[in-house]
C-alpha cells in the first residue's frame, strides 16, 4: 500500500490491460506446471521460526509517510523548517516497519542490526530515500502547514529514477539505491504490489516515473503534486527488492523468491493496493482483484506455492480504509469529541486553524453546500483536503471548488480528490469482499489469518471497552493514539503505521505465530516503540505519534 505511488500504474492503463504485459509472461504461466503434493511443514515450534519471509506490499516493506529509507544518517541541518522543531535527520522506515520488529523478536535482533548493512534482514534503502518523505515542519516557515517535504526532493529526482534501473537498484555490486546489494534479505515486501502482481509480475512495468497529473489544473496544484505525485510504485521497487532473486536474464516473480528462501514460516499481507487502486482510480484500474472469488483464488495460488516449499503460512486481511485519516469525512461529527478518534473534514479544519469549532463546522458545511458530488456520507481524500485547504488559505472567487474534471485516470476525479456517498459505499463492499476472499482462502488451506480490519476497526470505534482501542488509548492517555488524523497510530500520509502502529501489528502477528505454532516469540510492546526503548525499538520517540 502507498499513498503516492499506488496510483501511477493506473496511467499505464493500455500496458497494464493484463499482466502479459510483463515480459510477455502471463500469470497463469508464471508458476509453471502444477506442483507435486506440499511437503510438510516444519514439525517444531523452533523449526517454524527458522527462516522468515514477508511476501507483500509497502506495509511490509515498511514504508512511512510516503517514504522508503533505511539509512539513519539523512540530515535535515540545513533546513530551518525542521531543525527549529527538532527534528535533524529523516526517520528511517524500514527498520521500524512490523516484519523488522517481528524478525528481531524471533531471532534476538536489534534495531541497530537491522540498520546495519551485511546483518539486516531488509533491502536498506540508502540516503535521501526513495519517495518524497512527509515530515513535520514550522508552519511558519511553509505558509502555515506543519508538514513539508525535504526541499529539492520529488518522487521523481534523479535518485527516485535510478530505482528503476537493475544496475543502479542494486545489481552487479552497485550501491546507488540498495544499501545491502550483496546481502539476501528476506522482507519481500514491494510497495504497490497487487496479488496478481506478487504470482505473476516478473520485472518493472515502467521504465521510469509517471505522474497521474499531467499538469497543474487549479490554483495550489502544483503544491499537492509536491506531496503526492504518483508513480509506478512497484515498477521503482521491483529491482531494488528483487535485485538478489530477479535481473533482466533471470527473471522470477514475488512469490518464485519467497519459495527459492525455502521458508520455514512466511507472512502474506496483500490485498491493500487492489482495493487502492480501485478507489483512486475512481474504478477504472484493470488487472485487480475485487470480488472474494477472485481475490480467495489468488491466495490460494499464493498459500499453495509457499506450503508446497514447506512453509508454514500467515495471512493478514486489509484494514478498513475508510477508517483510515487518508479520508476526511465530508458531513459534521456528532460532536467535537469525535476528533479525537476519528477523521472529519471539520476536525482538520479545526487543527488548521478554523476556531472555534462551530466554524469549523459550518465551513465544512459550505464546502459541501457548494458541491453537489459531496452530498450525503461522502468523503475527501487527502489529496482533496490539502487542496481546501490551499483554497481557503488563498480566497477568492474559485475557493471551496473541488475540482470534478482535468484528473487522470478518472477525469472526473472521482476517488482522486474525493468520494460521493454512493461511491463510498462500493469501496466498502469491495474491501469487505477482499477480506472474506482472503479469509476463504485461509480457512480452506487450514492456515491462521491476522484480522488486522478488526485490530483496525476496535481502535477505530473509540470504546475503551474495545481491548484494541483500550491499548492504543492508554499509551499515553489523553495524548496518543488513535486513528484520526495526527492521532499515532499512522503517518503522515494517512495510510502507513506510525512506529507505535507498526509495533501493534508486529505484536499481533507474534501472538498469532505463538497460539497456531506455539512459537514462544517475546511480547511485542508497542509503548516501547511509542518511547524509543531502544533493543528492537528506534532508540527516540516515534517521530509521527503526539507526545
């Protein structure tokens, strides 16, 4: 899942029609002929944990607020709208995703050998990263946004470009984007990568960065396009993940690598970008999964090529995503109490100054008044709310104008900038679809399945009484963390975990590994990620949660 870049390939409509586009292998021969029967898996609790492998996108890969990076030493010294709050360097990502944590919590890892090429278990990303980083900055150095991006960075610099390229990603020994080019890394995990993408994608669909945007098409344009230029997510990732498994004469899919690792235990958590790609599209992406029938098939293919290798097998569902701050929900909370847990267009406009609250709400009111697409439970992505904001900060006659045409691949900028209420509602119906084909798929190859969309919606619904809101809540109560926007529990971007969030999911997936295969794993204490404890955890505080 990525908030940028899951989009690109959806410019690359005619290329992507089928994924016969890559190297001319469809994915029904991808795999090769039918496999004998799977052998068995491993017959021991310390067998089980062994060799560890996370098949999956950007959630796996550990991607935060829209950037990939696992160097820690990216300084921020000559940029004043940083340091003054301070914050000198880039967080690195990866280190803190959930398959890190999980990793060294099985194998007695640190956080520092995580970042330490040679020893890391991830494909570190060296400095400035891939992406185009959110971070938080003085308002009043960016013209009253408290969030920037690394000036002279875009998802398309001359770095971003180099991942697209096999010698410049990693290969024949080069060191341009992999930090660890030498090393095998078992965190598979592409951002951007579909399930059809993981069985059957075999090398980059784009040679280079595309924008969904082909110009600026209202005023302040040009400044979203700064935070969320959309690119080829997986075509940039695809090599420097896949740079040890994949090059241009040997070409082999997500899948094929996790299964030539031999794992003794892998994670699969895919399904986020069919549903992404499905909303930001505005329904016109091709080649996804969104029925269960479909989405249960894929992983079955999935869950049968890893067990045929031996493997012992974890599934994961998707969150909820309209739960997620990456939407604002368009019509007025019952209440300001709401704000705290969950996301409304009048909560941000509260934080960025509309006070008090009531006029808050009756700007939110007038921005829906003034565009019809908006009526009824419909929401604005983030794209959208940046946007408004932009708009009202600026006046003038065209203020409060979400635009409804001059988007692609929707021209009608349908899930680009926002979503009616009749459209929010087929996005629910494919998410759930998605899941129940993700748990249909579980349940029928006999393997435990991580309900992250119940993790996600008990702390979603605010109720202490709920034990995942109860545990998010009480971090630091009255303080962090909840899922609205700025809440903790994810990043800037709206969709990835924060490092609190990421160690809530790495901690469910530990229990779920201890109660199926009676590993033992150690707790995994989100409060420590929260705090910076160091050992598994960043040794300073999670750098997108409220202290």
């Amino acid at each position: 899942m990525k908030i940028a870049r899951t989009l690109s390939i959806l410019t690359l409509a005619a290329a992507a029609a089928s994924l016969s586009a890559c190297g001319g292998n469809g994915i029904g021969g991808a795999l090769g002929p039918a496999p004998p029967p799977a052998q068995p898996g491993p017959s021991s609790p310390s067998q089980v944990t062994k060799t560890i492998v996370g098949l999956g996108d950007s959630l796996t890969f550990g991607t935060q607020s829209n950037g990939e990076l696992g160097a820690t030493t990216v300084s921020l010294a000559a940029y004043p709208q940083f340091t003054s709050i301070g914050l000198f360097r880039v967080p690195p990502t990866q280190e803190n995703g959930w398959f890190s944590l999980f990793y060294s919590d099985a194998k007695g890892m640190t956080w520092i050998q995580q970042a330490t090429p040679g020893v890391s278990v991830l494909p570190l990303i060296n400095g400035p990263g891939l992406g185009d980083q959110i971070l938080l900055a003085n308002p009043a150095d960016t013209g009253g946004f408290p969030f920037a991006t690394v000036p002279g960075r875009s998802p398309c610099d001359s770095f971003n470009q180099s991942a697209y390229s096999w010698l410049n990603s990693g290969g024949s020994g080069s060191t341009t984007v992999r930090m660890n080019p030498a090393s095998v890394t078992y965190d598979l995990g592409i951002p951007s990568l579909t399930l059809a993408e993981a069985i059957g994608m075999i090398q980059p669909q784009a040679p280079s960065c595309k924008l969904i945007y082909p110009s600026p098409i209202n005023v302040g344009q040009a400044a979203i396009d700064s935070l969320q230029e959309l690119v080829g997510g997986e075509s940039e990732m695809f090599y420097p993940v896949m740079e040890k498994y994949a090059s241009p004469t040997h070409q082999i899919s997500p899948l094929q690598a996790a299964e030539s690792l031999n794992p003794t235990l892998t994670t699969v958590w895919l399904g986020a970008n069919d549903l992404l790609r499905y909303i930001f599209s505005g329904n016109t992406a091709p080649g996804i999964d969104t029925t269960s029938s479909q989405v249960e098939s894929q992983m079955e293919t999935i869950i049968g090529g890893l067990k045929h290798v031996g493997s012992d097998v974890i599934v994961a569902t998707v969150p909820n995503v309209l739960e997620t701050p990456q939407f604002a929900i368009v019509p007025n909370p019952a209440s300001q109490a709401q704000c705290s847990v969950q996301t409304y267009l009048a909560c941000i406009l509260y934080d960025f100054g509309v006070t008090p609250f009531a006029n808050a709400e009756a700007e939110a009111a007038y921005v829906q008044s003034q565009n019809s697409q908006l009526a009824g439970n419909s929401y604005l992505t983030e794209t959208g709310v940046i946007g408004l904001l932009i708009e009202i900060a600026l006046g003038g006659p065209t203020a409060v104008t979400i635009p409804t045409s001059g988007c692609s691949p929707n021209p009608t900028c349908l899930g680009g900038y926002y979503l009616t209420a009749s459209f929010a509602t087929q996005v629910q119906g494919v998410n759930t679809a998605i899941n129940n084909g993700i748990i249909a798929a579980a349940s029928a190859d006999g393997v435990p399945v991580l309900r992250v969309d119940q993790i996600m919606d008990g702390i979603y619904s605010g109720n202490l009484a709920n034990p995942y809101f109860a545990e998010a809540a009480t971090i630091n109560p009255g303080i962090c963390c909840t899922l609205a926007f700025g809440g903790g529990i994810l990043s800037f971007d709206g969709l990835h975990p924060s490092d609190t969030g990421y160690a809530l999911i790495a901690q469910a997936f530990a229990q779920l590994a201890n109660t199926a295969f009676g590993t033992g794993l150690p707790a995994i204490n989100p409060a420590s990620a929260y705090t910076g404890a160091g050992g598994i955890y960043a040794s300073y505080p999670d750098p997108y949660a409220p202290h």
